[in-house]
C-alpha cells in the first residue's frame, strides 16, 4: 500500500494507528514489525503515539527506528559475514575526513587541490546510489584525482576493516551486501518481519530502496530477488550513462509479495541535494504490482487560502502522482506578497510585523522565517538584535560537534574499542603529554609494520628503547590508563567510569587550568555528557546513541522566533510564516537549475510548497530588488513561483515607504498577472532602480515583446505613440486613481476575482493600447521572453552598468559579466551591442 498524505493530512498518524491496529488485532507480535523513518525524533515521536494507544507494549518493538540505526542492529549481529567485528566502531564525518586525509597523503596527491571533503561527498554520493568500489564506472571514478577516485575509495573501505570501523553509508551498503551474498540470512529476516512500514517514502535515496526492496519480497522458490517483475528503473537524475546495481534492472518470476505499506508526499521530495529520489515513490506501484494507492487530501493544518495557493503553485509540476490539498475549516487570510528595495528593508518589515503581531497577542513561539539559504539569516538577526526581538536559530552547532565532546567521546570510544585509531590520534596527546608528530610518526610505521591497531604499537614501543625517556614515560602511561579503564568497564556504571577517564586522563583539569572565556561553559558541556549517559545501559549503547543521533533538542525554553531554513522547517508547523527572497536565482536556486535542469526547478517548486504549507493562519512572502551575496550588490528578478500563485487566494500589499511604494517598482522586466493589481515595473533604464513606476500596457500580447523605451531624460514613452508616462510616477492621468492603484472597482484585488485587462484607448498615431493581459489562475507573462538576438560572447553596452560580456542567454534574460558592476541580469531590450 502506498499512502500519498500531503502537508498536515496526519502522515504519522497512518502509520502508528496501523500499527496499533495490527498489535490490537494480535496480527502480529511486537518484534515481527519492521517500520522505519529518517530521523531519530520522528522515531521517538512514533513509539510514544504507539505507546499511548497500546501501552506498554510499544517498548517490545526493536524494530521501530531509523535505517541507520536497524541496519546497525542487522550488521553487528552478522559483521563476521562482511569482515567486520560486532563492536565495530560507527565513524563520523569529522573521523572520516581525517582518515581520508591519510590515504590522500600515502598516495602523494596535493591535499589543497583534492580536499578530503570532497572525497567524501563523493564516497558518500556512491553510498547512497549503493556502488561499491567494484561497480563505480571508470567515468565516475576519474573525477577525483585525475582519476584516482575509485581506487582511493577501495583503500578506504579496505582501511575501514582494518580499523574494524564503519561509516554511514555502510551501515546500508554492508547490509545490502550481507543480503546479496547470504541468502539464508536475508530469509531469515524476510520471515521475521510479517510487516514493513515506511514513512516519509519520497525522501528515500537508491541504497535504503535496494535496502527495502530486499526485506519486502522473496521468491517462492527460495531466492531473494531485489525487484518486482519487470522493473528496469533509469539511472538516478543526473545519472546517465552510470552504474547502477544490477538489481535496479534484474527481472524475476514467482514473487511472494511482502506486506509493505509506505507513507510519503512526492510533493514534498525535496532532498535530491543528498542522494533521495522522488522517482521512488513516482513508481511504487510499478515496482509493486497490485499495489493499493490512497490519497490523503484532507489537510488539518492550514487554512483555505494558503492551501489554494499551495495547490496551484504544486500543480506546475509534471512529475507527481497528483493531489489537491483542501481544508473544511475558514478561509483566513489570503498570502501575501510584499516587496522590498533590499534585504535590510525585507528585514526591517518582517521585524515590524512580527512586533504588531506579538501585540495582538501571537507568541513568538508560533512565528517562524524559513530562508532558501543560510546566507539570508544574518540580516534578520542584525535586525531582531536591534529590535531586542528574541529569535533562535535552528541547525546551529550541535551539542555533540562541539569540540570538547568530540575529545571526551574518542577517550570513550577507545576504552571500548581498542582499534579505533582515530579515537587514538585524537586524544594521545590531548591534554599535552609531549607525544608530538614524530612519536605518532613512529607509532604509524609500527603498526602498519606489524598490521596491529595504534594503541598495540603504542604497547609494543612502549617496551623498547625507539623513542627517548620521556615520551616513552608518557606512552607507557597512556597504555596502563587505557587498560585499567578497560579493566573497569565491566564493574563500574559506565557514567562513573566516564568520570573516572575524564578525570584520571587530566582532560578535566586541562580545561580548569584554561583561562579563556568558554572554559567554564566547556566543563559544563562535559558534566552534561556525563548525565545524558544516564538513560543508557551500558556504555556501548552509549556511543551508538550518539552516532546515529545528531539532531540533539536545545531545550530552549525562552519564547522565540525560529529562522531556520526550507529544508529544515520541513515536518513543523507555525501560525504565521515569513517566506522572503523569493527572488530568480535564490528560490528557485540557480545552482539547482544548473546542475539538474527541470528536475532541480520541480524541487524548488516543491521546495516553496513545502514552506507555503508550514504555515497555519498566515503566509507571507516577500522578495527584493537587490541583494548583497557575498559581499556584492545583485539586482534581482522576483521569482517565477510568484507568476504561479492563484490570485484568488493572493493579496499584493503595497510597498511602505522606499522609492515611491507599491508593487510597481520591483525591478521586474517583465509582465505577469499580478500586473493588473499593482503592476511588476521595469526599472532598468534609468540609474538605479526606478522604483515606483506603475505599468499598464507595457506587454505586447501579440509580439509577447516590451512595448515601452526609456528617453535619454528619463521620460518613459510608448512603442506604438502613446502619452508620456514621467519614471518615479509612470500613472496614466486617465487611468489612475489617487492612490496610484488601478481602478478595480468591484473586481479588483482586494475582492479576489480576477481582473478583466484595461480599457485599450487608441493612441494619437492610431494604434490601440492594451493593458496587460490575464487569464483566469494562470500568467500569460513568464520569466522569459522570446528568445534574445544575443549570443554568449557578445560585447554589450548596458546605460547603468556600462560595459560588459554576455555569459548566459535565457530566453530574453541576459546574464552579464559586466567591466565594473560584476555580474548582472538584465533584459536584452535595455543592452546594446558595444
């Protein structure tokens, strides 16, 4: 079964009502579940909803937890199959750079020009598609190194074992292997689990797929295939042309079907950033023949509007399975778009309107910012800082990245397991024991020398002459502290024996000597480490909590605003939220329409319907005319998604002060809908952005071509004869009202139906004037034009920005490396060949 439930349709509530349904109705035991998320929270949050229906019974499912976390479980109960120990150590991403950092110096290759880290981007990459060395194509592997990359990849794997560690993504890929190679022992679970639930099903990658479809079918002959009749999924996006597990295209005959039943929303698939394939839940019932599929439509979160909004924006893309969001409660408040000459401004508005807000009544608690890139935060921060508005800033650092905690973990860690080396080299000379690089130099050779593990080198040197008095004192210390904390861990509470390493290694008094300003708040994180060891039972359990666990709660209980960003904010909810920068290039990001073309737009489209959906009675978004990003000025188109949003559920406010308000002055150089309520102008031809000028027949709808120019002195006239319209008032004196808004009268924006297009009067050369063109829920108006007379290379001239190089031509959208300014986009109407 797949359950389709969109934003706030209760997603979690289908699983942990299902299965309390099955435990009630005695259809299955506790341990013969297997139901899986993402993240540890949401784990924590369906045992204690499990929990609640059928009591105490919820604590005998061990199979209720992330995919890291059970195939953990499934690994270290058969690590011997896959040439590991069960104690293997769990490495994180700072362990892992360290150690690739290694293997890239053994091999003499330049450290700065191939970074480790991005190394492991691209281990991890191969991870998540479920490659081992072996099946990563020569293509692949030659981006890293000149060519190098698959074979640094295979030391690696080859180093993991000798270090009797894992990473991450093996905690998939090892199991997926255990699978393939020993079939009696993915039968056994196969039989185990007489049900498989999944929840949040868009976000899985190809590996925790493989993973799945593994467990969720058999043959009845006795073999585990991994896909169901006539499956021959492509490569991933972005993949053409690569290896892809023979699995993903193997086809077989006489499957027993496993009952699997998988919850997700492909509208809210928006982690194709980090391996996840919205194209898994797009197939589901291709790769499950006869699979029921139900659609949840019925949100209970947010109001009418904002899911209307939500609906009609979504439904610009192609690749989804279909829904329509409805609420039966009222209509609220339309969303609002709003503008802002820049960034400081957009923040200066939201700050006031939070503060109106709060006055009304609304706890911080319930407002929240959610930026596309972090880069947006600081502008806010200034401003709340200024405004003495509390906020908090979620996806800060963690309390287990911290670096104290790191060093009092690697002591941990290497009591409980001898070989880590990593843990090793961290430590050995932390607090300073005067055992320097050259001692560790020496330990190295000794090691790989006699194929042992650090700490035993460190032994065996220890009882030699190799190294001089002192240093060989201070190892010899090191190698009995060691082995007396080991000698305790079985006859001591593990948050006593912490203690006691903390203490006996002087890392404690390190930091009590240390008179810098966060050495009293690095005591205190190391006593907190202590007392979080308190719900654990042993310290094993332990130091795998913390591995699998990165998404440590704050606590905060200070009423704030949350600014966090989209991704982030995706599974929460707030009564009012602030959406700003929704700007081309920003949202949808150019980086992702870059590297992925229509499938990276659908994401940023699902992207901005995910934060127009965290919201429960207010949406807002905001965008500017120009922006700093790093430490330049960018001028800036607003977002197509605005061109997709319905206006029946939309109001357009007017801009408060700046260079005379309204919508009119956004530095938009092309038509759109929202034209007839409070026009996107074109400010480009005059120095600055000429804010303020209100259009209304500057979109040919024949032509689909500009039909305005600018004179030299700033005065605005029409292509086809018509008046004079002053840039900085552009109000038609016939036309216009007072308030410098179109006369809509009953019609108009404000009563939510769509505007019939201006009076076309004839102008003094004969020809007749239109207004802008609308058509009911859609834009005629799109980000580009016709196609531009410019080619990439060309010398242009622009009046502002002076000269410059075409780099990318767009429709008839121009991105310019201009002499002077930087890089710019503009219209190709108001560039002229240099």
């Amino acid at each position: 079964m797949l359950v389709l439930a969109g934003a706030g349709t209760g997603k979690t509530r289908v699983l942990t009502t299902r299965i309390a349904h099955i435990l009630s109705l005695g259809r299955a035991r506790a341990g013969e579940i297997l139901a899986v998320t993402f993240t540890n929270k949401a784990a924590r949050e369906m045992k204690t909803r499990i929990g609640s229906m059928v009591g105490e019974v919820v604590e005998g499912m061990p199979w209720l937890g992330t995919f890291h976390s059970i195939g953990a479980k499934i690994l270290r109960r058969h690590a011997e199959l896959v040439g590991l120990k069960p104690a293997f150590t769990i490495l994180d991403t700072d362990d892992q750079i360290r150690l690739l950092k290694q293997l890239i110096a053994a091999e003499n290759i330049d450290e700065k020009r191939w970074p480790a880290r991005l190394l492991a981007n691209q281990i991890d990459h191969w991870k998540n598609r479920g490659l081992t060395p072996d099946q990563v194509s020569a293509g692949e592997g030659a981006a890293f190194a000149n060519g190098r990359g698959r074979d640094l990849y295979a030391a690696y794997q080859e180093r993991l074992k000798t270090l009797n560690a894992a990473d991450f993504g093996d905690l998939l890929l090892e199991t997926i292997r255990l699978f393939r190679e020993h079939p009696e022992v993915l039968r056994q679970y196969q039989t185990r689990f007489r049900y498989i639930l999944v929840d949040e099903y868009q976000d899985t990658n190809v590996a925790q797929y493989l993973w799945l479809r593994l467990l969720a079918q058999r043959s009845s002959h006795g073999t585990a295939p991994a896909v169901a009749p006539g499956t021959d999924r492509p490569s991933p996006p972005g993949g053409e042309g690569r290896t892809v597990p023979a699995e993903r295209s193997r086809t077989t005959s006489g499957l027993e079907q496993k009952n699997i039943c998988c919850v997700g929303d492909d509208d809210q698939s928006i982690y194709g950033w980090r391996g996840a394939e919205v194209d898994n839940i797009l197939r589901f019932d291709h790769d499950f023949p006869g699979a029921t599929v139900i659609r949840l439509e019925r949100n209970y979160r947010s109001t009418a509007h904002i899911l209307g909004a939500a609906s009609h924006l979504i439904a610009h893309n192609e690749g989804r399975l279909g829904k329509t969001l409805r609420s039966e409660g009222a209509e609220g408040d339309k969303v609002v778009v709003s503008s802002a000459w820049d960034s400081e401004e957009e923040a200066r508005a939201v700050g006031e309107e939070i503060e109106q807000l709060q006055r009304r009544g609304q706890r911080l608690d319930e407002v929240a910012i959610l930026v596309r890139a972090s880069f947006q935060m600081r502008e806010f921060e200034d401003r709340f800082v200024t405004l003495g508005l509390p906020y908090r800033v979620i996806g800060g650092p963690r309390f287990y990245e911290r670096a104290e905690i790191r060093d009092a973990m690697a002591y941990l860690r290497l009591v409980a397991q001898p070989a880590d080396d990593l843990a090793f080299e961290r430590i050995v000379n932390v607090p300073k024991r005067g055992l320097g690089d050259a001692t560790l130099q020496a330990l190295h050779d000794l090691a790989r020398a006699r194929g042992v593990p650090l700490s035993e080198a460190a032994r065996l040197m220890a009882a030699t002459d190799a190294l001089k008095p002192k240093p060989r004192a201070a190892l010899r210390d090191v190698v009995a502290a060691f082995d007396r904390w080991r000698a305790q861990r079985d006859t001591l509470p593990h948050t006593e024996l912490a203690e006691i390493v903390l203490d006996e290694s002087g890392y404690t008094e390190m930091w009590q000597k240390d008179r810098s300003a966060d050495a009293a708040g690095r005591l205190e994180n190391l006593k907190e480490l202590v007392r979080s060891m308190e719900e654990f039972e042993n310290l094993q359990g332990f130091l795998e909590h913390v591995a699998l666990v990165m998404d440590t709660d704050r606590g905060e209980e200070t009423e704030a605003v949350s600014i966090m960003t989209l991704h982030a904010a995706k599974g929460l909810e707030f009564d009012t939220v602030f959406l700003p920068g929704w700007e081309e290039g920003l949202l949808p990001h150019q980086r992702s329409l870059d590297e992925n073309g229509r499938a990276g737009l659908e994401e940023e489209r699902r992207l901005a319907h995910v934060g127009l959906t965290r919201a429960r009675k207010l949406a807002r978004i905001s965008f500017v005319s120009n922006r700093r990003i790093h430490g330049s000025w960018t001028s800036s188109l607003p977002s197509r998604f605005l061109d997709e949003l319905p206006e029946e559920h939309v109001h357009v406010e007017e801009a408060k002060g700046g260079f005379g308000g309204g919508l009119s002055g956004y530095g938009h150089a092309y038509g759109g809908r929202f034209d007839t309520t409070a026009a996107f102008g074109s400010g480009y031809g005059t120095p600055g952005w000429r804010r303020g000028q209100r259009r209304r027949g500057g979109f040919d709808e024949d032509q689909s071509e500009y039909t305005q120019e600018w004179e030299p002195e700033g005065r605005m006239r029409d292509a086809a004869g018509g008046a004079d319209r002053r840039a900085g008032d552009g109000r038609d004196r016939t036309s216009w009202g007072s308030s410098g808004r179109a006369d809509a009268g009953a019609g108009g924006p404000r009563g939510g139906t769509p505007l019939a297009p201006l009076a076309a009067p004839s102008s003094p050369g004969g020809a007749a004037r239109r207004g802008p063109l609308t058509i009911e829920g859609e834009l005629v108006a799109r980000s580009t034009g016709d196609p531009s007379a410019f080619a990439v290379g060309d010398r242009i001239f622009h009046q502002k920005f002076g000269y410059g190089r075409i780099r990318v031509v767009d429709g008839n959208k121009l991105t310019i490396q201009f002499d002077k300014a930087g890089e710019k986009k503009v219209v190709d109407s108001f560039v002229k060949k240099a």
